[in-house]
C-alpha cells in the first residue's frame, strides 16, 4: 500500500514559475518562485536522481 508524503506542482503564471509543495501529513503548503533555468533543467535532474535511487524509478510515480 503507498501512502503519499508530498505531493507537487510546477505551476506557470505570468510568465514566471512556481513550484507548490503539500505535506500531506502535515496538511501544510510551501511556494517557491523557480527561475526558468532550473525549470529547463528539470527533466535532467529528474533522470539523474532516477539513475541514482535506481530502483525507485521502476515504480512509474515519476
């Protein structure tokens, strides 16, 4: 059974991005501005910490 911690969206508004977070335990809610530089990296990173966690990636949650 998963239960989900966090949950995330990368959301674009006015030209700028934001980067919305849920602790879902906590019930709380963090927002932070994200520079377009880092939403371009975002599918590199993403593939590197799938190649680092290894089998994590096989679950489909990415």
């Amino acid at each position: 059974m998963e239960t989900v911690l966090y949950a995330a969206e990368l959301v674009q508004q006015d030209g700028g991005y934001r980067l919305v977070v849920q602790d879902v335990v906590r019930d709380t809610v963090q927002v932070t501005a994200v520079p377009k530089a880092a939403v371009d990296k975002l599918p590199v990173f993403l593939s590197v910490l799938s190649s680092k966690l290894g089998s994590a990636s096989s679950r489909g949650r990415w």
